[in-house]
C-alpha cells in the first residue's frame, strides 16, 4: 500500500474517533512497566549477597523479583490506567527498596558496572519447590548457552493495551463499512478481531521500532570490562579510564552485544497472524540445536539446561515486543494466547533512561501511548521476508549509526533519510495527541513537542545526552553512572513514603516468604519427571512461568 493511502486510511480512522465517547475510547489505555537494575556495592561492582528478605520472595512476589541474576532487581507495577499512578506506584517501589538494600544502590543504566571475572555473576535462586528449580535452570542455560554477561544487562519493558470501548468502535466501524485491517474479513468475530489487529500494531511497530532506539537508546557507551573476554566487531573509541564508545550508537544493548541469539535468525517466526506466530513458537520449542546439544542437558547428574533445542522454552524467543495474554495457573505463554487471544502487548525495546530514577518518565510513556495508537491505527499489510529483511536493516542501521549525520534508512525497498521518516511521523502523531489532549490539555502535544526537537537535533536523544557527559565532557562512563547511583539512592531513601504504603510493602514481602515456603513444603514430584511432564504439556500443579 503507497504511503499516500496509509495516511488517508490513518486520518480516517482518527477522524471516526474524533467525538466524544471516540476520544474516551482512546484514552482508556491500560499500561504495565517492568524495569530492571543491578544491584550494586559502595564501590559500585556488581553485589554478590543473596535477594534482600526484606523484598520478600523473587519467586512469588507480585512487585518485586529477579531476573537473570540474583543481583538484577526488576520492579513490576500493577496495571494502571493513569501515568500518574503508573509511574507514583514505581516510584514508590522504587523507594521502598532502597530503604532495604543495606547500603547497596541501583545501576542506573541499561550496560552493566564493572564486572570482574564473570564466574562472579550469581545465578537467580528461586527456592527448592520445582517451580523454583526450573527458574534457575532455566537461567543456568542462559549461561551457557550466550554466556552471563549478557544476561546482566538491563531495560525496560512497557505493557500496553487499549480499551474494550475502543475495540467495539473499530469492529463495529468493520462490520459496517469493511473498513481496518487488511487481514480481518468481514465475518470475523469479535475475539479473532482483536487478535488480529494487535498483530496488525505488531507488524507496524516492527517496521518503525528503530524510532524507540532513535530517541530513547540511552547505551552508545559501556565499561571496558564488558568485552574485555569477547571477540567483537566493532571499532570503538576510548575516552577516560575505561569508557568505550562507537560515535553515533543509539543502542548498543539491542545490538549485537546485547540481547541476540545467532541461532534464532533461522527461525523465521511469522507476525502475520495470531496462528502462524504460534505455529512458529510451538515449532522453535521443539527444534533441535546442534550447538546447544554440545553442552549436554543431565551431564554426570547435574542439570546444565532445561533442553537442547533452540529454545529452551517460548520466552527465550527475543524480539523486541511480544503478544501476552495473562495465563491461568499452569498454562504456558502460548497456551494462553491460543485459548483466547492477544490482551495486550509488551514492548521491549527500550533502554533504562539514566535521566530518570526510576529508568521512564511521562513524556516517554505518552510517547509510547501516541506510537502504539498510531501502529494500531494504520494499516499493516503483511510482511514477507524482503519485508523482513528491510525491518532488520533500518533497527541495525539506527542501533549503530542512528545520530550520524544524513543517516538513511530503506522504506518499501527505498531510500528515506531517517529525519524525513520522522517528519511524516510526528505529523500524525500530532493529530493523535490534539485529539487525546482535547480543550483541557497539552500533555500529549507537550511530550510530543519535547521529543520532535531530536529528530534535527540528535544530541537531544537519550544517547546524544550520555554522549554529552561521557565524551564531550570526558567524564568516565562508570564515575558518572556512579555518581548517578548515588544521587537516585538519596532522592529514593527520602521519598516519601507513608506508613500505609510501606506496610502494604512490608506485608508483602512477608506473605511471598511464607507463600515460597507453603510451596517448598508441598510433595513434589521427582525433578526430571516434572519437566518431562511439562514438556510432553502435561501440565504439573504450580508450574513454572517465565519472564
């Protein structure tokens, strides 16, 4: 479809919203963040000492777990519909874990501290239920598979979905004029329509994802001692101690330093609907890997992974956004959104915002709120894999060189700077935000105003701004993150807190202990027998989740 009939298609749409109930529709978006941190000591290296009891359980607590490592924090808001309370909530969270690190502070950036030998990284430890176990072997295979430095790098992941209001409107509008997406027929049900266009919003954010990293990639700069074992590609300069930097990186977490795995470029996993995107997950989790199976999964009685194939299970599958729906007890990621569809999205290309102390701020989440309405909103046609292979291209391009200047990117297999992509963009977010803000408002016109001053000014990027202090201003990378750790804990520790909220926190803390505890107590089945039964879907009381 030419770009010309997208905006037509777009305006209308936007046009067809544009009265009151319309407008209420598209503002009752419901988010989630999940942001994650290291864990640090007073000399700002990685900490080494168990979770914090005074968190209370990583396994069963709803705000509070780990990640990878036992030192990798990640704080969980509930879902929420205002920005205010979304980012009150992680903020709060925020502040009550600082209160109970014991002198420990948060890295406040997406590359990790200073990293001595990597056989210090401690693996996440999720009790002795086989839950638990099959957590932490699961990221014993992560170790083995890409190594554990990979695996302390943080970000931040936002949840998204929009209203059943507004999903009525746009099916209704279908059914009566057979307008939307090229892939909804006009008999589809109410469910498959949803599904549907959730994945029509996928395939649009694809093709514009380099955007996030554009604006937002906050890592053109990490330690030296992050490659310091590696054998790696890029030319970097050094500035300072030990700060390495390639000149015009957005992103170096989503590059390949970060989150890649060479051996999922084979897997060719389909977004152009609901069933060839489950078809593809359910045949990776069961497609052998002749490197992975070198390791061996049950060497001399010790587990190393959970399974030898490409994936270990579903959520090792990276990709910068995922379809979700929440999963009943014992269902599988997959499983849940083939029993009822996609409920929301989870975007996962966004680095920790070292200008914020809790990693987002406002005028990011209204950003997000504008890009995913418009990648809802627009037509998605199919992708193929030229289309595929384009999609590749541009988020590398922008990942390595995206504040280089004249920087071109191929749109329908043709040239376009990045900064005219982004012209036309802002132009129809602008008319998503004018309708969202309405007479009473300019947050969305504020937000949206704040990041167009990047699109010709790079320097006005997240990274343009790290680049800043790193390089033109020759401070060392890990001395200002340090001294960014140190400013966030003292606007943290003095948050306030009051004494309903910090027992609310402290009430959970205690009750995901004893919540672990009842679990450990619990019979279990011998270990090898329930990852048999939960590879072969027989699906064990209590089992095992991902992140």
């Amino acid at each position: 479809m030419k770009e010309s009939s997208k905006l037509k298609s777009f305006n209308e749409k936007v046009e067809h919203l544009s009265d009151t109930q319309g407008r209420e529709s598209l503002l009752g978006m419901l988010r989630g963040i999940e942001r994650e941190a290291l864990r640090i000591d007073e000399n700002g290296h990685l900490a080494q000492d168990e979770h914090p009891k005074s968190l209370g359980s990583a396994l069963t607590h709803s705000r509070i777990t780990t990640d990878y490592s036992e030192s990798l924090l990640e704080f969980i808001t509930p879902v929420c519909h205002s920005i205010d309370e979304l980012l009150e909530g992680l903020t709060q969270t925020h502040a009550y874990s600082v209160r109970n690190l014991n002198g420990q502070k948060l890295w406040p950036v997406s590359m990790p501290c200073y990293v001595g030998k990597v056989s210090d990284i401690p693996v996440a430890h999720y009790g002795t239920s086989n839950n638990g176990k099959m957590k932490t072997l699961y990221r014993k295979g992560l170790t083995h598979r890409y190594g554990a430095l990979m695996q302390i790098i943080s970000g931040v992941h936002f949840n998204f979905s929009v209203s059943q209001d507004l999903w009525q409107r746009l099916y209704d509008d279908k059914i009566a004029n057979g307008n939307g997406s090229a892939c909804c027929s006009k008999s589809i049900n109410f469910e498959d329509f949803i599904s549907e266009s959730y994945f029509g919003l996928i395939r649009n954010y694809r093709r514009l994802v380099w955007v996030l990293p554009y604006l937002f990639g906050s890592t053109p700069a990490l330690c030296s001692s992050f490659i310091k074992d590696q054998d790696v590609d890029f030319e970097f300069e050094k500035t300072g101690k030990g700060t390495l930097y390639l000149p015009y990186a957005t992103s170096l977490r989503m590059s390949d330093l970060g989150y890649t795995n060479k051996e999922q470029d084979t897997l060719n996993i389909s977004y152009n609907s609901l069933p060839d995107y489950l078809e593809g997950v359910g045949a990776a989790i069961k497609m052998p890997s002749k490197q992975f199976e070198q390791i061996g999964v049950n060497v001399d009685g010790e587990f190393r992974q959970l399974n030898s194939n490409i994936l270990q299970i579903e959520n090792e599958f990276y990709a910068p956004i995922r379809a979700k729906r929440v999963a009943q007890k014992g269902e599988k990621p997959s499983q849940a959104l083939s029993r009822a569809g996609v409920e929301y999205i989870e975007v996962r290309a966004l680095d920790v915002n070292p200008f914020s102390p809790v990693g987002i701020d406002a005028t990011q989440v209204r950003f997000l709120d504008l890009f995913l309405l418009y990648c809802l909103l627009s037509p998605s046609e199919d992708t193929d894999a030229v289309g595929e292979a384009e999609i590749g291209a541009n988020l590398k391009a922008v990942v390595l060189e995206g504040r280089k200047p004249g920087l071109e990117l191929q749109r329908n297999a043709k040239a376009i700077s990045l900064t005219q992509w982004m012209h036309e963009l802002f132009e129809q977010l602008a008319t998503l935000a004018k309708l969202l803000d309405g007479d009473a408002s300019h947050a969305y016109q504020d937000a949206l105003s704040t990041w167009a001053e990047a699109i010709d000014d790079p320097d006005k990027t997240l990274s343009g701004k790290v680049m800043q202090e790193v390089v033109v201003k020759g401070t060392d990378h890990s001395v200002w993150v340090k001294q960014l750790a140190d400013d966030y804990h003292q606007f943290l520790s003095h948050y306030p807190l009051s004494h309903d909220i910090e027992q609310t926190y402290k009430n959970e803390a205690k009750l995901s202990l004893l919540e672990q505890q009842s679990l450990e107590a619990q019979p279990q089945d011998n270990f090898t027998t329930f990852l048999e039964n939960y590879f072969c879907d027989v699906v064990p009381a209590g089992t095992f989740e991902a992140k």
